[in-house]
C-alpha cells in the first residue's frame, strides 16, 4: 500500500494494492501465507523427504504451533517457536517484506529487526495446538493452481493486473 | 506518433468525461460504505447515477433496483442493476476516449459485431432455468460484499470467496470469473481489516466488483464463444507483448498487425496465452508456465512473423492455436509498425469489455525526450507531454526504467486511468554504451538472454519444478 497517501489514489482502477511476491527460493518452504488471521505454511522436513511441517501463528494472540501433515506434534517446540516456525517466517518476510508480515501479525518492529525470526522472538508468543488440516488442505489447494489447464481466451480483466518489476 | 497527436489527446477531456466520473464516484463511495443501510448522501447518489440513465433501456431497471436497494433490499437483482449502470457509464467513457485515440491516430475501427443468440446449451453450462452452482456462489459472494461494504470486510468476507473461486475455476467457460474473483479477493484479503485503511482504492474495487457480477450473468459468456468466430489465416507480425498477472494467474497478450492471407489492409490484432500459477512463481519463470505455445514463444524471443492458418478471430481478438501456427521470417516490429500500423484497421472490443482500463492501443513514438519527475518519467514531443507507466513494465522481461530513461524510439499501449492517458512502454531502442539496441518486454520468452538476470533466476532455482516434487509426493497421498 505505498501509494495510499497520493490523493489520486482512490480514483485509480490501476491502483497497486498488493506488491507481487519477491522472488526466494523454495525448497525449504514451497508454501507460505498471510490469511485467514494466521501467518502459515508448510516446511519440508530436512530429514525425510516425504515429510512436511505444518506451522502457523495466529494474528491477534500470537498463539503458535507446529506438527507433521498428520497431527504428530512437532519436537522441537519447547517453549518458543521451532525452527520450523522460524523458517516460516523468515520466508514470509523474504516474500512479502518486514513491514507486511509485521502488520498483519499486528506488531511494530523496532530498528534492529531485520528477519522472520527476529520478529517473532519480540513477540508474546505462546504456544496452543491447533489442527494441520486446514493449513494442509489449503496447501494442497494452491498446489491444485499448477494442475489448472493453461487458457488461450483472452481474460479482458486481467488488464487490471499489469505485471510489473518488484521494486528495489 | 507526433506532438500534434499527444496533444489532441492531452489538450481537453471528451465532453461529459467529468459529469460521467462523478456519478461512478458516488456509487462507489456508496459500495464501500455498504448497501444495507444506504444513508441519505449514497441515496442521492444512486437516484443521480439512476436520473443519468433515465433515457437507456436500462432506465426502469436501475430506477427500480435504485429504490429497493434505499428501501433497504440486498436482492442479488437489484445489486446487479448497479453494477450494469455503471458498466453502462464506464462503456460510454471507453467509447469517447477510444473515440479520442481514433481521430488523433486517424485509425479506422470495426465496430463488435453482434452474433445473433446462440441456443442456450451453448451459452450456459447449465440447463435452461437452473442456475450453475458456480455462478450461484459467485453472485451470492458478490451481493453480501456489496451490502457489507469495503469498509466492513474481515477474514470471514474474505473467506468466503474461496469456495466461489474454486467451483468457478473448475468450469473453463468461467475461467474470466474465476480468475477475476481470486485476484479481488486477494487484494482484500491483504488489505484486511480494511476499516483500519486510511484510503481506500474504491474505483478500483468498484470496477473489479462490477465486472464480477456481469459476468457472474447466465448470458455473459455466450458472445464470445469460439463457435461463433470469423476464420482467418495470414501473416501475424508480432509488435509487442503485454504481460498481465496476479498471484495465481498471468497472460500475455500479444499484440499484432495480422496481414490476411486474401488481401485488404493489415489488421490489429491480440492475441493472449495464460496459464494458473501461484505467488511465489515471479519473474522470467513466468514464460515456462507455457510449454504448449512454442511457436508463439519463439516467435517473440526471436523477433519472427507467424503464418497462421484458419484460426478463430472475434474483433480484435485472435484465439491461439500453437498447432496452426508456424515460424516466419525475421520481423523488426519498429519497422513494421512504422510502416504498416498507421493504416492497419482496429477492431471494436466486445460490448462488456468497454472500460477505460481495457485500452491499450499500440503506438510508436520516436525521437522524443524523457525526463524524470516525480518520480516517474515523462515523455516529450514537440513540446507535448506524455506520462509513462513505468510500473507497467513487467518483471518477466528484460524492459527497465532505465532503458526507457535512455531511449529515443518506444512501442507502446496507450493507456488511460484516472484523467490521464499513459505510455506503456513494451519495446524500446536505447543508446546503451553508444550502440542502438533494441529490447522487447518478449525478449526472454524462450529463456533469460542476459548474463546477469541468468545468473539470478538460476539461483532462485526453478519454482515451477519445486512445487510440481511437492505436489508429486504430497497430493498422490
């Protein structure tokens, strides 16, 4: 939302509201979002290949969990955030930028944060379990983009959306 | 393109243009407070923008939906009696502006020509009398956004759309609503709660909100069936290419002057290839999202004609058919706008796709000069001024800022947004360490030619693989 002070903002149909994700890469975390109140996404496991981790924190109460696709809870939450949630949201802040993942984890982060881990060690975070399934389920969904048939009709609303370079 | 033409477009605003945006302002300042409680400023707005087309055979039909909704109803009927009235004022602005560009250009234009309607298994994919469920879901989306109001939308709103993206996206005759839907909400999902929003981007919404409901319409799609298109065949000569995309979608419309095989003056044609895709796929990776267009592909990055045989065309539009395609010479397509596009003939948009955001009308420009303000750039012609849509230029190609800062001859679409007419830049020559060169937005088409951005999508690693292992190892469970 960069542009949200310049007066002529409002009265733009070209407004840019959302800045493309940034490019990085995705082996670690092929998935990460900022959506239903939560920043979640899943971490593939650095031993098993056929394993992911599912994590998320909440916006409002920074209430944290991580665990296997299949409920097994993950190891390594002791206390504080695993390096699966770290991870996460070390990507998330590569994605979509310190300011946005801040703002919608609702925190102001102070000078010398810098990554995703950062930013969650100044949280008040706690830990409360809560189910893979709809994280996972909505993995498998944006997975499903790349099964959807490439289209050669012209889609006139995409003019709406002119690419453009991420900004330096 | 000369002073004397970005001056003809620049000098004054078609008659009516303020008057016309006016009425669209109130209804969209209405739209983001919410139609559940209309107060008495919105119901002055929505009885003006129902006097405004008191003379249209939409006039009983707003004047109607207008009363109902003060009233107090959120039918899905009268919502969308809106939303056709101010499709209706957008269509006549893109008229007058597309208008404006035609005189000053000399360009000829087809209008759309009407087919009569198809029968009704071929318009919708559901029988006669029974609502797709996709269609259903969509309006229904599109309704409670409305009454809620930009303003009111949360998580659960925003929510909501998923399921009426998803049943869209899985009927291909729906794609334009499905692709439409996802990207809005999307935009509303990163902006929420929007009430803490200091601005808000209300045309923008409002006209992506519109254009949702009429095609959320049982009829909307039946106009534009490939059953109904003329046949051509000839010489495509590709002038550039325009690069669209949002987080789970992206196109690339190319645009052409097509030479008919049978003779007559050379056509100005588009033609658009897409694919789905997610966020995280930016940049050149986007082109790899197309495997089946090779020829088209090829015929960008390396600057080729295309002889096409027997493809569907409807007005402007051409549908790509990779396999009735093939490469043709070499074609430098400054030349060939030089000298085939002031006589090319354009072709009218289909009646629902008229709004000032879809045009974007080739041009060539030379021997002008760039400065930089504001942090934009602006070119200048024999004293006219024209602004450039630097944040048009898209992340896939090699086109930058700084190429256009250092050019003296520029492709591009006109464009048109918020009282003001745009260059879109899509190819340019530059002096570039004191040789001319030239690049194209469709440059890296078949795989990144600079040393440097090679070198940078190699190390992001290849999205499209990644995701496609995981999506091998995890959906088979």
């Amino acid at each position: 939302m960069a542009d949200v002070d310049d007066a002529g903002w409002a009265g733009r149909s070209m407004a840019r509201v959302v800045a493309p994700a940034r490019p990085r890469k995705l082996a670690k975390v092929p998935f990460v979002e900022l959506a239903e109140g939560r920043l979640q996404g899943v971490v593939s496991s650095g031993s098993d290949v056929g394993r992911v981790y599912v994590s998320s924190i909440t916006a409002n109460t920074h209430a944290y969990h991580c665990s296997t696709n299949n409920n097994r809870p993950c190891g390594g939450l002791g206390g504080a955030p695993c390096k699966h949630l770290q991870t996460l949201a070390n990507e998330a802040v590569l994605q979509y930028g310190l300011e946005r993942v801040a703002r919608y984890l609702r925190v102001e982060p102070d000078a010398s944060t810098n990554t995703g881990a950062e930013l969650l060690h100044g949280l008040n975070a706690r830990h409360e379990p809560s189910s893979a399934a709809v994280v996972f389920s909505r993995f498998l969904r944006y997975l499903s983009y790349l099964e959807v048939p490439g289209s050669t009709t012209p889609l006139p609303e995409l003019h709406w959306f002119p690419s453009t370079r991420v900004a330096s | 393109m000369r002073g004397t033409q970005i001056a003809a477009l620049t000098a004054g605003h078609p008659a009516g243009l303020t008057d016309a945006l006016n009425l669209v302002e109130g209804l969209d300042a209405a739209l983001t407070r919410g139609l559940a409680r209309v107060g008495d400023e919105d119901a002055a707005a929505l009885a003006g923008l129902a006097g405004a087309l008191a003379t249209t055979p939409l006039a009983n039909l707003v004047a109607e939906a207008v009363d109902k909704i003060i009233a107090g109803s959120g039918a899905h009927e009268y919502v969308a009696a809106l939303a056709g009235a101010r499709s209706a004022v957008f269509g006549a602005v893109h008229d007058a502006l597309l208008g404006q560009v035609d005189v000053a250009f000399e360009r000829s234009r087809a209008p759309w020509a009407p087919v009569p309607p198809a029968a009704p298994d071929e318009v919708s994919p559901a029988a006669p009398g029974e609502m797709s469920p996709a269609l259903a879901g969509a309006r229904a989306w599109l309704s409670e956004v409305a009454v809620t109001g930009w303003r009111g939308v949360n998580h659960e709103l925003v929510a909501g759309a998923g399921s009426a993206v998803e049943a869209a996206l899985a009927v291909p005759e729906l794609r334009r609503l499905a692709v439409l839907l996802d990207g809005l909400a999307a935009e509303l999902r990163a902006c929420v709660p929007v009430a803490r929003m200091p601005q808000l981007p209300q045309r923008r919404w409002a006209d992506l909100w519109s254009r949702g409901v009429l095609l959320a319409q049982e009829t909307a799609a039946g106009d534009t069936a490939l059953s109904v298109a003329e046949r051509v065949s000839g010489r495509l000569l590709p002038l550039a290419v325009d690069v669209h995309e949002h987080d789970t979608a992206v196109q690339f419309q190319v645009h052409a002057l097509l030479e008919p095989a049978g003779g007559g003056p050379p056509r100005l044609v588009r033609t658009a290839v897409g694919a789905a895709k997610v966020d995280s796929i930016v940049g050149p990776a986007l082109w790899r999202l197309l495997p089946a267009q090779s020829v088209l592909l090829a015929a960008l990055a390396q600057r080729r004609g295309v002889l096409v045989s027997d493809v569907p065309i409807r007005g402007a539009d051409v549908y790509w058919q990779d396999d009735r395609a093939r490469l043709d010479e070499p074609v430098d397509p400054f030349a060939a706008a030089r000298v085939l596009l002031p006589g090319a003939l354009a072709a009218a948009p289909h009646p629902v796709d008229r709004h000032p955001a879809g045009i974007a009308e080739p041009v060539l420009i030379e021997g002008y000069a760039v400065s930089a303000q504001e942090g934009g750039l602006t070119v200048e012609l024999d004293g006219h001024r024209l602004a450039v849509a630097v944040d048009r230029l898209p992340s896939c190609g090699p086109l930058t800022p700084e190429l256009v800062a250092a050019s003296t001859a520029c492709l591009g679409l006109l464009r048109w947004d918020a009282g003001q007419w745009l260059l879109q830049p899509v190819a340019v020559q530059a002096t570039v360490k004191r040789k001319i060169v030239a690049v194209h937005t469709g440059d890296w088409a078949c795989g990144v030619t600079d040393a440097k951005a090679a070198k940078a999508d190699a190390k992001a690693g290849d999205a499209v693989l990644v995701l496609r292992e995981r999506a091998g190892r995890l959906l088979r469970r």
